[in-house]
C-alpha cells in the first residue's frame, strides 16, 4: 500500500500548489483551502472507485464535485456577505466568473464569481490526472492535467505578485518523486522483457533500447541547450497580465457624465433619491456620487477603469498631516438611476452590494445597476486636510496630472483673459484657486431653470452673457464647470466633483444634488472649494472687476508723427516695366497664364469626354450578350439621371420604361414651338393623356430584353444585344436632343456616370 501513495499524493500537492499560486492575488486564504479541498477530493475518489468500470468514476466525480462546488459557493457568500440565495449566488457565478476573475482588484476578495473557476478546474484536473496516471498507469502523461492548472495559474497572476519560486521548485521535486516511487509489486510484467528470448535476438534488442535511449537523452540535452538562453532572458520581463485583454466594467452614458443631470434634479427637488442613517457621532458629511476629471471643451466626462472588488477596498495613504474620521453609512436607493453608487470619501468597505471601484477617485458603482429598494453599508474614511499649509502649499506639475492640466483647443479668449487677470492679482497657486471661488461668489447668481450645458459656449455665456438675456446665471453645474476650466487656464489642476449635500439621516431629495470643484496641492490632496454664492448677497456686475484692456500695439506697429510737406515734390518717371531685358511685361504674363488655365480645362474636358466614351463602348460591345443587354439598359438610367429624372432601384423594368416614355415626351414637348390658338371648342389638358396613349415600343421592347436576362439568363442571343445597343443608342440620342445646347455639351462631359454605383 505504501507503493500506490506517492502518485495519488503527488498528484494532490502539486494541485494544491497551483491554488497557492494563484491564491498570492487574494485577499484571503480561502481559496487556497477550498482548491485544496478541490484537489483531495477528486483524487480521493477515484482511488476509491479504482476497482469499479471507468465508465462509472467519471458522474461519481461530477456527482462530488457537485456537492463541493455548493458549498464552496455558500462559504464564499458568507464570507463576501452578499445578499440571495444559493441558487441565485450559483447562477450569477456561473454567467459571470471568468469575466469576473480577470477584471476584480487586486487582491481579489474570495467570492462565489472569483471562487468557482479555480475550484472546479482544480477538481476536473484531478479527476483527469487520477484516472491516467493511476488507472492507465501513465503517469507522466497524467502529470499534464496539474501543470495545466499551475500555468494557468501563474498566467492569471501576471505581474501582480512576485515571483513563485519556492511553490514552483516544490512543483517540480514532488512530481521527481512521484516519477521515481515504485506504482506497486514487481511481478512479470516489470521483469526484464528480454528474458524469454534467444540471446542473438536479445542482444539486438537492447541494443536498440541503449540506441533509442541515448538519442532520447541527446534530443533532451539539446533541447535544454537551445531553449536554456532562451528562459533566462525572459527571467527578467514582466509577465503578461490578461486582465488588458478584458474590458472592465463600464458606466452607461447617463453616468459618464452626471454633471448634466444637475439641471433636470434642480427642477424636481422633491424627488427622493436616497435614503440615509448615520451612525451617531459621525458628523454628516458630504456624499460622493462621481468624480469627472476629462474635459474636451464640450463636456466633462468620468474618465475612470473600475474594477470588480470584493467586500474589504483597497486602502490608501492619507495624506501628511490629515486628520481622518471613520464614517459609516447605511444608504438605501430610492429614485436614483445609473450604476454610480454614492458614497462618502473615501470607501473602505462595501455590504449588502456588489460594486467594482476605481482607486484613481475612490468611486463606486454596481455593475448590475441600481435597482429601488438596493440597501447597502458603506465604511468610509474621511479626511480633513490640514488647512495651515493651504497657504504655501505648492501644486504638481508633469506627466502624472497632465489629465487634470489639459486644456481643450478652442478655449474662449474671454475665459483666458479672466484667468490670466486672476492668476497675476493672486500668486500662490490657493490663492489663485480662492480669488477664482470669491470671483464667481460675488458676481453671479444661482437659479433651478438655468438651462444645463458646460461646453466653452455655455461657461462663456455664463460668465459673460447680459444678465437681462439670461446670463451670469445658472446652478452648480456652471459654477463648478467655470471653477474648473478657469482654475486649469491659471495653472491650478482641477476636477469636478458630483454629489449630495451633508446628510446625516432620513431622505436625500434632488434638490441636495450639486457639484464643486477640487484643486490638487503638494502634500495635502484633493481639497474641495465653494465657489457657490452666497444666499444674503446681491451680485456685483461683472464689468466692475473685469474689464479687458486692448492691448497696446507693439512699438513696430505703432505710426510714427507725420510731417505736412512744403512743397509736393514733382513725380518721378517709373521705369518703363512693359519689356525689355528685365523680362517679359504684365501683359504676356497674363495672357500666359489664362492660355495656361484654358488648356488645362480644354484637355480635362476631353478626357472626360473620352472615358465617357469608353464607357459607352464598354458597356454595349463587351462580354456576353447579357452583359451586353445589362450595360444598355444602364445607359437608359444614366440617360434619365443625367437629363434630371432618376430613377430608383426598386422600379421594376416595367415603370422605368413609362419614366422614360414620359421624360422624352416632356423634353421634346418644351423644346417644340408653341402650338397655334385652338378653334372654340373643348379643351384637353396636354397634361391628361393616359399612359397608354404615350408613344414607347423602343423602350418597352428593352425593358423585355432585360427582364429575359433577368429570369432566363443565358437565353440572349447576339442579336438581341445588337438590338438592345440600337435602342439604347437611338433613345439616349433623342433625349439629349431634346436638351439645350449648352446642356447637351455638358452631357457629353459629365462626370456622373463614371462614379455613380454601377
């Protein structure tokens, strides 16, 4: 019995090490624990049912693994703390683990969705490894099911752990021992193969067994020489991490950018969205819904990669210096939409909801979106920065905020102006972003109908527009959006926070939705300003404190004093420019370049007029009489196009033919002369005449020879295409004319037929 462990129990350690692999990105050991369960569980039970057919291990396996995957899925949820029943926990995992797994956060929080892929694939690869390394008694071969599993493993870990070289030389040391215990008792079958044999013969037997093993052993030795160089120049590399192959979870358009709901929540203020309980001796801070930290001119936009997170988020220095208050909530959604779950800053731990965050902002959203009635718990901690070194605190410059430098092309210069006169009254970067809040908090005023907008054209109207036609008004959207475009045009880099107004308990209305702005400074974070007016103030016009100055003229540009003249010197003769040595005169330089254009256009037209008639002979002398037939009925709708009466695809032959009747009648009729005065008599309407009475057999036997090609092609005959060519011909001739003669010459060099869908 001790001969038949080694396998079983190398194949379940090197199962189990791949779970350690892969359990370095999580944030638990549970998944260690339940692959390893996983792992002595499928090989258990095929050394149990060894004795009983194959056919039969494999639904026992399944009917197991079944068993394990359930419970697997119950710890998980329990751990993870999310709402429903297993059966609904099972099938959300089911649709969603692979996407899941590669798109959570890093460490990822054991969940039923991030739990099920490693446990059955752990499962199935020791069912395979078992039935073929101990029922066929391959073991080499049934090794190949665990180093899957381990490269899979260390494939979906990527770059985001370090490097697995103790699991990985354990790997390979278990499975050496595996290879080399004994599978059981000697007995005839492992005795020398040789034995029975003539001893001529068996020495040309193992002398082929010594040939085939020495070059099995010289193919392995070069092998390892040509692939050696090879791996230890990937040493070094960073791994591929997967997780770029796979979209993480995205936001619906309504979210990507909720400045713009603003204004329709102004409108509705009594509209709940939430509903809110604080835990006592918190005191009510501001609830977070997004940050926007994109803008193109036209709108501001999130601009944030969310990953799958589990219950526990990541955690992040606080500033040097800040003070930092836990904050817990429980929220439950009322009317709000969209995937954005509020929150307030910063996050730590999320209940009662699954949610994907961006570290980046700190902001939530629910990948399933937010559904009436959704409550969830929210731990956050909120920081305080400190406000004494506001004053001298200097603000980042570089690649890492570039995004929230950026300035959009396009920019009024009315807002550059603005921003350049605030930033040269105000020279540190808090008191340039203080001077901007002071400046739109006492010139403008805020007002629930202001139409939304926050493109350039929108903040310039805001900011500069006549009070009595609507402007220097609006809500929080343009105020906000003002701060933060005028902060960037002054060097200050801003973004545009959304949100709720403080709210310790009971229900969070529209009318509490708003939006500030955020300067970033060295060494103290992400500090909010308010840039709103104040409720007991009138607004100063705003020609008061900005008036743009024109700007002086260079001094190369400015007049020098004119003297009045004396006398008016008499006229100098000119040199005569109309020959001579300096070169042709104005005249020959004139008639040579409209002889020059008159040619050039002469030799354009030609052109055209030749590719028409290539066209022409191409489409009635060339390939078989129904191509021949089809390119003569193409010159009779490109005839009709061209003397302005098109026709569409979906006529039949039939109704073309009448078109064209009609068209050839009405241009001959406006090209005849008028007809003589009538006698007194009854008068017919030219107008009136039916469609039968129209002259047309020429056309209509055409229209017949196109739609024999059409459902009976290669019935035409040579001669029905020579025909087809005469009626085209003899039609198109009489169509242009009945034209005018200058348009009978652009007929000819038209360039229509050579582009139009053929």
């Amino acid at each position: 019995m001790l001969r038949a462990v080694p396998v079983p129990l190398a194949l379940i350690v090197m199962i189990v090490l791949a779970g350690v692999v892969l359990g370095r990105v999580y944030a638990d050991p549970l998944l260690t624990r339940l692959t390893a369960g996983a792992a002595i569980g499928s090989v258990l039970v095929s050394v149990a049912a060894r004795r009983l057919p194959s056919w039969l291990v494999a639904p026992l396996s399944v009917a197991a693994l079944t068993g394990w995957t359930l419970l697997s899925l119950r710890l998980a949820t329990s751990h993870a703390a999310l709402p429903g029943g297993l059966g609904e926990v099972a099938a959300d995992a089911a649709r969603n683990a692979i996407p899941r797994l590669l798109t959570a956060m890093i460490p990822v929080e054991p969940a039923p969705d991030t739990v099920l892929l490693p446990v059955v694939a752990a499962w199935l690869a020791g069912l395979a490894a078992a039935e073929v390394a101990l029922r066929a008694g391959r073991v080499l071969l049934g090794y190949l099911p665990p180093v899957l599993l381990y490269a899979g493993a260390l494939y979906v870990v990527g770059p985001n752990a370090g490097p697995a070289v103790g699991p990985t030389v354990l790997f390979a040391a278990v499975a050496a021992v595996g290879l080399a215990a004994p599978a059981g008792r000697a007995g005839p079958a492992s005795a020398d193969p040789v034995a029975g044999l003539a001893p001529a013969v068996r020495a040309a037997v193992r002398l082929r067994l010594l040939a085939a093993s020495a070059a099995g052993v010289a193919v392995l030795v070069a092998l390892a020489a040509l692939l050696a160089p090879v791996v230890a120049g990937q040493i070094d590399d960073r791994p591929v991490d997967p997780r770029r192959y796979v979209e993480p979870p995205q936001v619906e358009s309504l979210d990507e950018n909720p400045l713009i709901r603003i204004s329709g929540w102004a409108l509705n203020p009594d509209q709940k969205l939430l509903d809110v309980r604080t835990e006592a001796g918190a005191e009510p801070p501001r609830i977070r819904l997004a940050v926007l930290s994109d803008y193109d001119g036209v709108t501001w936009r999130v601009g944030a990669t969310y990953r799958n997170a589990g219950r526990v988020l990541p955690a992040a220095e606080p500033a040097p210096g800040a003070a930092t208050e836990p904050v817990r909530q429980e929220i439950t959604v009322a009317d709000l939409t969209g995937r954005l779950l509020p929150a307030v800053p910063t996050p730590r731990e999320v209940t009662g909801a699954r949610v994907a965050y961006d570290p980046a902002t700190g902001t939530l959203i629910r990948p399933e979106g937010l559904t009436p009635g959704l409550r969830y718990t929210v731990a956050s901690v909120r920081e305080r920065p400190d406000t004494n070194l506001l004053s001298t605190a200097n603000v980042p410059a570089g690649d890492a905020v570039a995004r929230v430098l950026r300035v959009a092309d396009g920019a009024p210069e009315q807002l550059r102006r603005l921003a350049t006169q605030l930033a040269e009254e105000n020279g540190a970067p808090y008191a340039r972003a203080s001077a901007i809040a002071d400046f739109l908090a006492e010139h403008y005023r805020v007002t629930a109908d202001a139409p939304s907008g926050h493109a350039y054209p929108n903040l310039a109207f805001f900011l500069f527009g006549p009070r009595n036609g609507g402007g220097q008004r609006g809500t929080s959207e343009q105020f906000a959006a003002a701060f933060a475009v005028l902060g960037r045009l002054a060097g200050l880099p801003t973004r545009v926070v959304v949100g709720f107004e403080p709210k310790a308990d009971g229900p969070v209305r529209a009318a509490d939705a708003y939006a500030w702005p955020e300067v970033l400074f060295e060494g103290v974070g992400w500090v909010p300003f308010d840039p709103m007016p104040r409720p007991d103030e009138q607004p100063r016009p705003v020609e008061e404190d900005f008036r743009p100055k024109p700007e002086d003229p260079p001094p190369s540009e400015v007049p020098a004093p004119t003297v009045e003249p004396t006398a008016t010197p008499p006229a100098a003769a000119g040199p005569d420019r109309s020959g001579g040595p300096g070169g042709p005169g104005t005249p020959v330089l004139v008639g040579g370049g409209v002889g020059g254009l008159v040619l050039l256009a002469g030799a354009l037209l030609l052109t055209l007029a030749a590719l028409r008639r290539n066209l022409t002979r191409a489409r009635l002398a060339q390939g078989d009489p129904g191509r021949r037939i089809a390119g003569a009925w193409r010159e009779l709708t490109d005839a009709l196009r061209l003397a302005g009466h098109p026709v569409g695809a979906d006529l039949s032959a039939a109704e073309v033919a009448d078109r064209a009747h009609r068209a050839l009648v009405e241009a001959q009729a406006a090209q005849a002369p008028p007809p003589p005065v009538p006698a007194p008599g009854p008068v017919r309407s030219p107008g009136a005449a039916p469609v039968a009475d129209l002259p047309g057999g020429p056309v209509d036997e055409l229209a017949d020879l196109l739609n024999q090609v059409a459902f009976a092609p290669g019935t035409a005959t040579p001669a029905q295409s020579e025909r087809a060519a005469t009626l085209t011909t003899g039609y198109v001739a009489a169509l242009r004319a009945a034209r005018p003669a200058w348009r009978r010459l652009l007929w000819t060099v038209h360039p229509g037929p050579l582009r139009w869908r053929r």
